[in-house]
C-alpha cells in the first residue's frame, strides 16, 4: 500500500471529496507509475483518478461502524509520537 494514502473512514469530521480525491490520484500514480502522465496517457489517467475517486466515495459512503470516530487531532498526535519513536526526535 502507498505510504501517501490515508485512512479516510471514521473520522470526525468525515473526509472531504478533495482528501478522497488525493488518495485516489495517489493509488492512480501508484498503479500506473507515472507522477504525471505523458500526453498520449493523460485522459487516460485522469478518467482513472475520476473512476477510482467515485469508487472511493462510495465505499465511504456505505460502510459502517459502531466504533466511535476517530478524532483527526489525537491521530496526528499518535503518529507524532509513532515518528518519533521510530526515527528520533528532529
């Protein structure tokens, strides 16, 4: 799994369309190994990310929990300190 793409489900505040976006331009470069496609493949490229971002949304949309959701704050917090412990502190 790329390292740039988040986990988007259960946070509070949901996820926007343009951090699902992100993620799906993310998996897109991942699968195609291209950071920016050559002409000939751009439309190509930019259907995909279009696919995969309402692909995406949809599962979003239609899954479920009955765990609390995540705050976006106590996650940064935890990887900060996950960072830390892994790498030393900067």
């Amino acid at each position: 799994m790329c390292r740039n793409i988040k986990t988007l489900f259960n946070f509070e505040p949901p996820a926007t369309g343009d951090e699902v976006e992100a993620a799906s331009l993310q998996f897109v470069r991942k699968l195609s190994g291209f950071q920016a496609p050559s002409k000939a493949n751009e439309a190509a490229f930019q259907l995909a990310v279009l696919e995969v971002t309402a692909a995406a949304q949809k599962l979003l949309d239609s899954l479920v929990t009955n765990a609390e959701p995540r705050d976006r704050d106590i996650e940064l917090e935890r990887a900060r300190i996950r960072n830390a412990k892994r790498f030393g502190s900067a």
